[in-house]
C-alpha cells in the first residue's frame, strides 16, 4: 500500500498552548468623586503565603532586620524618652513596632499603627499597630487622605467600627508610586513564582518519596477477587512495618517489577532558576540567607555594597516617615559597610599590578 504524502496534516496547539499575556492594572488613585475608598481585600491572601512558604517569611523578616534590626538612635532626650516609654500593646519597644510596620508593608503592601497622643500636651503616648485587612483609606475627589476607618472581621455585613483623622494614624506604604493611595505588596510581582516554587516542591517531594517507598507492581496469576485481597493485605502490611515476606517461588502464581522514577536534572535546575528569580524579584542578595552558591570572596563584597545601598533607602524612607507623621527624629543604625574593605582591596590589586587607581579609571591616565 502506497501512503500519499500530500494528504499529510499539520497539528493546530491554538486552544492547547495560548500566548504569553501580562494583566493590565489601573493605580489605586482618586476616582473624581467626592470620597474614595481602597480595602485591602488581598491581605487574608498575602498573610496566608506568608505563613506558607518559609522562604517568602525567612526573606520578609531578613529585609526588616537589615532595615530596622539594629535599632536607633536620636540626639534629642526628650525623643528618647518618649520612644522609650511606647509599648504598642504592652510588650513590645518602638524598634518592635517599626520592625512590625516595615515587615507587614512589604508583604501587604500597606501598615498602619494608632497614633495615641496625651490630650492636653499633644505628645505622643503610644503606637499601637492595626490590622491591615480591617482598615479603610479614603481620600478626597484630590487623592489626599482625609480619614482612615476599621471595619470589623465578622465575615457577613462589614460595620465601621472607628474612624481617624490622617494624622492620628502612622501609615507606611510599599512601592508607593504613581498616583496611588495605597502601597503595592511584593507579593504582587512573586506570585507566580511563589506557587512555581511550591507546585516544584511538591513534585520533587513525590519522587523522594517514591525512590523511598517505591511502587511494585504485581502480576497475580489469578483473578479470584479474595485471593487478590488476602494479597494486598499481607503487602501492604509487610511494606508498613518493613518485614519480609515470603511467598512460594512460582513465576506462575505471583510475579513483580520495581518501578523506579528517576529525577531528571532539569527539574533541579528549575528549582534552582525559580529560586534565583525569587531573590532578585523580592531584592534580597542570595548571599544575605546563606544561598549564595558559588560566588567568590570578590563578587560577594560587590553584591552586598550594591545591597548597602538599597538598605539606606529604605532605612531613609523610614527616618522621613517618623519624622513627617510623629515629629520625632531618630537615625535608624545601618547594617556593617564593606565600603572601605573594597576599596583596601582595589588599593592592594592595584600596587600588585603596578599602577595606580586612576590608571584604572577611564579617561584618567594614559
């Protein structure tokens, strides 16, 4: 029989593969009318993931402690002497608070605080942080902040249960940019690679425990359902406890076949792709957990200056919040500098090749 080629057909992967897309978005910014009002609907989400996935909470609670971990310090007694007496819910310090604010901003995208001031005087008494997921953001027809509210949690029917004036709450904000109202979580921009990183895991903990306990599969040369069943029980029992089982040696009564799953290396190196995306996305160098793999001494000492910087920004964001919402000036310490070890080094190579830095500058130097 002769097949004629030109009756081939071509597959058509149309409604099986579809194209790459990116959500459009809209900011979160004044509508034009008299009040506007955001809720962040998402936080239940963003504190589930939170808790979920220990790389995501390992690297929260990193970048808070590089920001806020180290405490503050402020050359103004008074300042000190009121940051000294905040005690949020009653055991906690104002570095407790800020390491709280900043945290829940980068995972919510938003923290707010109470801001509880002594009605004569005015000075602040206390700060005590809210729930993110309760608390309301109105604006006016100009996008600026007129009064916060909390609605309460019952899951039917949401009530106003207070309300504040702007400056009676301390609000920080996550990616505060363009028109918004509210702060963008860092959620947003993982959560594909939070759930690749989880659906990976799983997969891999699958085949682990395969090769452990791997599958049989059994040839019973009978098809009497209670025999079979008296089988399965005696198996699944010796395969339990990890006894032995014997069983008379005729190929024509039982036989089996091992299957085992080998783990192909791709899938390591997914893992390894999903996690190195994972730490540039959320802007945690993989050296500061400990993940860093190969990177010489040099490579590292340049990735943690370049990470110095973006700790000062967000302990600058920080010292100017405290300073614009509560009036209280303190310098947040920062994280230990490898600044002056690089440029030792840069000095040392550079005797070591005979010239000096602004031989190695260009334009300097011939």
């Amino acid at each position: 029989m002769v097949m004629n080629i030109a009756r081939a057909e071509s597959s058509n992967y149309t409604n099986i593969v579809g194209e790459a897309s990116i959500p459009s978005m809209n900011t979160q910014g004044a509508t034009g009318q008299k009040e506007t009002e955001y809720l962040n609907t998402n936080w239940s989400k963003y504190w589930g993931f939170f808790n979920a996935n220990p790389e995501l909470k390992s690297a929260l609670i990193l970048k808070s402690i590089w920001n806020v971990g180290k405490g503050y310090t402020t050359n103004d007694v008074e300042t000190q002497v009121i940051l000294e007496h905040i005690s949020g819910k009653g055991k906690t310090t104002f570095r407790d608070i800020l390491f709280n604010m900043d945290l829940i901003k980068n995972l919510g995208g938003d923290s707010y605080a109470e801001i509880i001031r002594d009605e004569d005087s005015g000075t602040i008494l206390n700060l005590k942080p809210l729930d993110p997921g309760s608390i309301k953001t109105i604006c006016n027809d100009k996008g600026i902040i007129i009064r916060y509210e909390q609605i309460n949690k019952l899951p039917e029917g949401q009530k106003t249960i207070q309300k504040w004036k702007p400056n009676e709450i301390f609000h920080l904000t996550n990616n505060f940019l363009a028109d918004n109202i509210l702060g963008i979580s860092d959620i947003v921009a993982l959560e594909k690679t939070i759930l690749a990183e989880q659906e990976n895991f799983d997969d891999i903990k699958k085949i682990m425990h395969h090769q452990a306990i791997p599958m049989i599969l059994w040839k019973l040369k009978t098809d009497d359902q209670a025999k079979i069943r008296d089988f399965i029980t005696k198996i699944n029992n010796a395969r339990k406890l990890g006894e032995d089982m014997f069983i008379p040696d005729d190929e024509n009564v039982v036989t089996s076949e091992v299957i085992q799953i080998n783990v192909a290396q791709a899938i390591f190196e997914w893992r390894n792709d999903i996690r190195n995306k994972f730490y540039r996305s959320i802007g945690i160098p993989q050296i500061v957990p400990g993940a860093g793999g190969q990177s010489t001494e040099s490579e590292s000492k340049v990735i943690y200056l370049a990470f110095e910087q973006i700790v000062e920004h967000n302990q600058a964001y920080i010292e100017e919040q405290v300073w614009n919402q509560l009036g209280l000036n303190i310098n947040l310490i920062p994280p230990a500098s490898l600044a002056a070890d690089l440029q030792r080094d840069q000095q040392k190579d550079s005797g070591q090749m005979g010239m000096n830095t602004g031989e190695m500058r260009p334009g300097v130097g011939e």
